[in-house]
C-alpha cells in the first residue's frame, strides 16, 4: 500500500521509525525491503514489494534505506 503513495519523503520517514524502534528493541538489522519486481502472481512475497513499476521500486526503496541508516541500522533486501 505504501507503493501506491509514491511519496519518497513519507517511505524515508517509514525508515527512519523503523530505524527508531529496531534500536529501541537492542537491534542493528532491518531485513525487510523488497525491491524485486513480481513478474508472477504466484509469487509468495509480491505483498512485500512496492509494486512492478522499476522506477517506482528504485525511487521507494531507496528512501527506505536512507531513512533506515540515518541511524546507523543496516538493512538486507532481496532483489
């Protein structure tokens, strides 16, 4: 649903929380950006991503990273 904002502003913020609580919680980790595009809809994991727009992935997910390692924290994602 976030996707569907494209508001890389909002998803930076998203990080930045995310960030927030993953060090509240004793954390350094986020492993939940998913910046692959769904070419099948039996895909299990298409829920996680931001969509099947490449400009749209590019642009979300890196807002999320930035937001996330503002404060240090170190993020996985698949592609």
């Amino acid at each position: 649903m976030r996707g569907a904002t494209f508001d890389p502003e909002l998803e930076e913020c998203v990080g930045e929380a995310i960030a927030e609580e993953t060090l509240a919680c004793g954390g350094n980790l986020f492993g939940g950006i998913c910046v692959n595009i769904p070419y099948h809809p039996g895909w299990g994991r298409s829920q996680e991503s931001y969509g099947e727009d490449p400009c749209l992935l590019g642009e979300m997910g890196a807002a999320l990273i930035r937001g996330v390692r503002k404060y240090g924290v170190r993020e996985t994602f698949c592609i």
